[in-house]
C-alpha cells in the first residue's frame, strides 16, 4: 500500500487542526467502517463565506490528510460552494488514495455537512429569537 507525497505531506504537517472557541457551526460524525471520529468545527461571516475551519480527529493517517487538505479548500468559500466539494475532489486533489483508505476521507466530507447544518439551524433559531 503506497501513500502518495502529498498524502504523507499533509499526515506529517497537518493543516488547520484545532478548535474555534466562537465557531458559527460544530459537525461531528463516526466511520462506521472503523470507529474513528472527526469533528469540524467552521467559522461563516455575514456574506456565508467560510473565514476558518479547524478539525479534531481520532483517525488515521489517510483521514488527517484528507481533513487537512479539505480544510484548506473551503476556507474562502461560500458555505453552497463547501457543499459542492466531495470527498473524491479532495482525495483527487492529493494523488489518490489507497482503495482501502477511500471510507477514511468520508468523514471530512461528513463532518463538514455537519458543521454547516449546525450553522444553518443556529442562524434559523437566531432569526426566530429576534
Ligand atoms: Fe478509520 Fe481511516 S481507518 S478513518
């Protein structure tokens, strides 16, 4: 089994872990293939551009490096244009993963869902509180 560079650069230096404090939306999903857990947590301005994204994971290597990756393509984006990103874009856009590695990169992709369905409610609860 063979990681790509850009799969091992991303594993050993890893982009954007961490939490926000004051996030505007929090997702947080299980693999059901292996257990592992990946929580996201996204920051949106007023525009519903994506300003930060951080992530927390107990997973494994090949989930690290598409979480970091992913990160990195939705900050800048508008929260329609995160949910346009799969997870086939972010493991292309790193060379590939191994085929039994490909379950591990859902969860990024899952947990950001997550993260900007926790957002969208919160705005909605907010708007009916006034
Ligand atoms: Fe669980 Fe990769 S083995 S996310």
């Amino acid at each position: 089994m063979q990681y790509t560079e850009k799969v091992m650069d991303h594993f050993m230096h890893p982009r954007n872990v961490g939490e926000i404090a004051d996030a505007s939306g929090v997702g947080e999903v299980g693999n059901a293939k292996c257990g592992d857990i990946m929580k996201i947590y996204i920051k949106v301005d007023e525009n519903e551009v994506i300003t930060d994204v951080k992530f927390q994971t107990f997973g494994c290597g090949a989930a690290i490096a598409t979480s970091s990756r992913a990160t990195e393509m939705v900050i800048g984006k508008t929260i329609d244009e995160a949910l346009k990103i799969t997870n086939e874009m972010v493991t292309q856009s790193l060379g590939g993963l191994p085929p039994v590695k490909l379950h591990c990169s859902v969860l990024a992709e899952e947990a950001l869902h997550a993260a900007i369905a926790d957002y969208k409610n919160k705005r909605a609860a907010g708007k009916e509180n006034g």
